[in-house]
C-alpha cells in the first residue's frame, strides 16, 4: 500500500505554491513545478482560480500534467486557444484593470535580496561561463506583475549580487522600479523554495524568511544562502495533507516527469 505521509521536498513545494493561490485569481504558469502547484490549487484550494500560459491557452484545467505550455493536455482542457499576441496584450489590460488580481510564477538560475532573478548568464556577459535560455516572457511578466519566484534554495542561487538581471524584483530597495522606469506598484510577493517561503519587508524591500518546512530549519536556510537574511519572523509550515500527496502521485504527475518519488 502506498505511503502518502512520506512526502518529497519537491511534493512540499508543489504544495506551498498551490497554497499561495487565490480564487478568481488569474495565474501565470509555466511547465514543472509552479504548474503542479497549479494544478493542486485548482483541485483541492482554490478551484476558482485562471490558470493561463504564455502560448496563449487560458483557463486551463490539464487533467496530467503537460510536458510542455504547447502540450496537447493543455489544449484539451481549456476555455480558450489564443495566439501568444493575445496573451500579451490580456496581460497588460489586467495589469490595468486589477493590479492585485494576477499572480505569475517565475524562476531562474541566481536571485539577490531585493527579489532581482537572472536566468541569462553565469560571468561576464560578452564571455559568460554559462549561458543559459534567457527571459522568455519573464521579463515582461516581473515588468508588470506581482509574482512568485521558484527556486531551488543553494548558496551559489541565492548570491549578494546577480551577474544580470532578467526579471526586475525590487532592483536596489524602496524606489528602485521608479528610478529603472518600472511600475513601483507591482513587484515580487515570495521566493518558494525547496527549503520554505521568503517574502519582502515592506520598508526595505530586502528578503526575509518568513517559512520553513518540517524538513528544514531556519539554520538550513541561512546556511544555504550567500547574503545575511532575517530568519527571525519564521514560522514552521504545515505539513501537505496525504490526499494531496495522493492527487500529485496518481493523477496530476503519475508518470513523475518532474517529481520523482524515491522506492520504498
């Protein structure tokens, strides 16, 4: 008989995202992670909620995880197929319309203290040590819409300074997105990492431990993270019920193609 009490970190962090969402909250997704965690919000926390992706599908409802925002499995259970045009410019009238209604999920390769993600380079730019796929839609997205980071929580990801910025957080403190010619109002809400949640002190803007999981500790944190951090507000986080375990593992992800789950 399986053993849904036993939970994988990443199952954790699926399960920390899908609690972040809202009803009648209109969420950016992409593939991995932040769409399971999606997916969790719409069956059992917040079955109200918009799942739209950047191909232009909105209102998504995937009964399996897709592959991929191009996936058949998104297609098939959607209100409508817009072309990415579209997605575009429904993203800009809603950031005009409500501000605090959309969420988007990003993530990336490195972020500092003020929420700022590169997912470009590792180096100097012109002669990069690593050059990975670049901004997608996020820079567009972290321009004009509260988001929700997703890393994995290691010292060499969560470093002083970027090597570049992708996707603006909240650049260098309190008034930074004005002064970069950026929407001052909207910004990053959250980091969900393997390891808890880290939100934005609203004076300073600088990242502070506001989460742990049972599996971690507010030591584990500091010690995999390459700046001083505030652990002092930290709470320990709830455990993930065993039917949410459950409806990762035999419905959501059965095939695991982004959740592994160790053999008993």
């Amino acid at each position: 008989m399986a053993n849904y009490k036993n939970y994988t970190n990443k199952e954790m962090q699926a399960v920390t995202i899908a609690r972040q969402i809202e009803n009648d909250q209109v969420v950016i997704v992409g593939t991995g992670l932040p769409l399971i965690g999606a997916s969790v919000a719409k069956r059992a926390y917040a079955p109200d909620c918009f799942i739209i992706v950047e191909s232009g599908l909105m209102d998504c409802n995937p009964i399996e995880v897709p592959r991929s925002v191009g996936d058949n499995r998104f297609m098939a259970h959607c209100a409508v197929q817009w072309p990415n045009i579209r997605f575009i410019g429904f993203e800009a009238c809603e950031y005009q319309h409500d501000k605090k209604r959309m969420i988007a999920f990003i993530g990336g390769a490195q972020i500092d203290p003020y929420g700022n993600v590169n997912s470009t380079i590792i180096g100097d730019y012109h002669h990069p040590t690593t050059r990975f796929t670049g901004s997608g839609g996020a820079n567009g997205i972290a321009t004009y819409v509260n988001t929700i980071i997703m890393m994995q929580h290691e010292k060499r990801r969560f470093i002083e300074k970027v090597d570049y910025i992708t996707s603006p957080g909240w650049m260098d403190g309190p008034g930074g997105r004005e002064r970069a010619g950026l929407p001052g109002n909207v910004g990053p809400q959250m980091v969900v990492t393997d390891k808890g949640i880290l939100k934005f002190d609203e004076e300073t803007k600088k990242m502070y431990l506001a989460g742990y999981y049972p599996t971690s500790s507010p030591e584990d944190v500091l010690e995999n993270t390459g700046f001083d951090l505030d652990v002092s507000k930290a709470v320990l986080l709830e455990e993930p019920e065993e039917e949410v375990i459950k409806l990762i593992r035999e419905e959501i992800d059965p095939g695991q193609a982004f959740i592994k789950i160790p053999k008993e």
